[in-house]
C-alpha cells in the first residue's frame, strides 16, 4: 500500500472514530459528498483540503502522519476465522476482554479460576492474533490500533447479541447510575442522520472515559456497558391493524 493510502487510510479511521461523516467533510470542503468519496477512492486530496479534514478532528497533518506510522502492523479487527476461534474458547474471550479493559496478570489471576500456567497459554494465543505483545515476567502490553472494532454482524457480535444482550436488558434500571431510555417519533431523514451523529459521539465519548479511568485502579472502576440502537422502525403489533395499501 502506497503511503498516500495509508494516510487516508488511518484519516478515515479517525474520523470513523470521532463519528464523523462524509456528509460533514462535503460540507466542510463545499462538495457533493460523492465527490468526497471520490477524492478518498482515487487518492486525490489536496494537502489543504488535508489540512482542512484534520482541522475538524483537531489534528495536525503531522499528527495524522505519525498516527499512520504507528498504525502499521497494528490490527484493527480480526478475521472471521480468528473471532470464531475466540467465540469458541470461553476463557479466551473472557482475558481479551479484561485486558481491553486494561486489567494486568495478577488481577486476572487473582478474579477468575484461572491458574498461571493457563493463564500464561491463553496470553500466548492472544500474542499470536497480535492482540497483545507478551513481555518477561507475565507482562504484556495491548498493541491493535486505538480503533479496533469486533466485525459487523461477526462471530463476536452475534455472540453478544444471542447471550449477553437479553441479560444487559433484564433489569429494571432504577438505579441512579442506570437508565433505560425509550421514545420514538416520525423522522426525516436529514434528522434521523442527525440522531445518528449524536450517538456516534456519545459512543467515542464512552470510549474515551474508558481510556482515561484506565490508570485508575481496578478497586475504583466497575464493569458498565452502554447499548445504543437506533433506526427506523414500526411496531408490527400496531402494524396489523393497518388499512390495507
């Protein structure tokens, strides 16, 4: 891949990852957004217009250039066949995701059945999907990219969706740090992508505390998920009873 597509390769990653659209970039640029599409697919930036993109994610160009060099040999999801291998070992899954949440060796060890010799296998499957970087000493630092994503719709997904999505909803969610929150209404399309836009946001800012509260102690953060869900939809309950045409 040339240098050009890596650049624009790990722009568009950042962008993804502040939730920003092409829609926002034409408007920025004073394009069609298919021209948009078009200036990334034939490799045609500008360096102003470059300079113009990183503006909106608060970016130097240089600072989108070092992002490319230590995007490289960084992984920013799995294959399907690596995701089904995880799906299939439990206990695999269970340390990825204590390690996503910045959990070291001995806090692992020390919460689940896990003895060290297990432990130390299951670290060493992890640094083989590069994953992790295992290190002397039990140690190990997370080395995929800043934006690495389970698949659309993959093995890892759907596993959540089948098992831990209906346990996440059975609650009543009266606690004061819970809250189910449920509404609907008839949207146009220009405000339906506005609604999009917001929840990307909250997302990238749920990330983002998730990084911060990661140098505090494992005693003062709590496991918590935030589940958003949002498209156009009707009630097939209310649908029956619909004039027919």
């Amino acid at each position: 891949m040339s240098q050009v597509a890596e650049l624009l390769q790990a722009l568009k990653r950042e962008l993804r990852a502040k939730g920003i659209t092409y829609r926002e970039v034409a408007e920025l640029l004073d394009l069609s957004e298919n021209s948009v599409k078009r200036l990334f697919a034939e490799r045609s930036f500008s360096i102003a217009r470059l300079e113009k993109v990183c503006d909106l994610i608060d970016l130097e160009l240089s600072d989108l250039v070092q992002i490319m060099v230590e995007g490289r040999e960084r992984i920013t999801m799995l294959t399907e066949d690596q995701e089904r291998e995880m799906v299939g070992n439990t206990k695999l899954l269970l340390v990825a995701i204590c390690i996503f949440n910045h959990w070291q060796f001995e806090q692992i060890l020390a919460d689940y059945r896990f003895t060290e010799t297990e432990l130390t296998q299951l670290l060493a499957k992890l640094d083989r999907l590069r994953i992790i970087e295992l290190l002397p000493l039990n140690r190990f630092k997370l080395v995929v990219d800043k934006n690495f994503t389970w698949r659309t719709n993959g093995p890892i997904q759907r596993f959540f969706q089948k098992y831990a999505q209906p346990e996440f909803l059975d609650a009543k969610f009266l606690r004061e740090d819970e809250a189910l929150i449920f509404t609907n209404g008839y949207l146009s399309e220009n405000s339906r992508l506005t609604m999009l836009r917001q929840l990307k946001r909250v997302s990238v800012e749920f990330n983002r505390l998730h990084e911060e509260d990661g140098s505090l102690p494992l005693s003062q953060r709590q496991g918590t998920s935030l589940m958003l869900a949002f498209r156009p939809w009707d009630f097939s309950v209310f649908n029956k009873l619909k004039r027919d045409g």
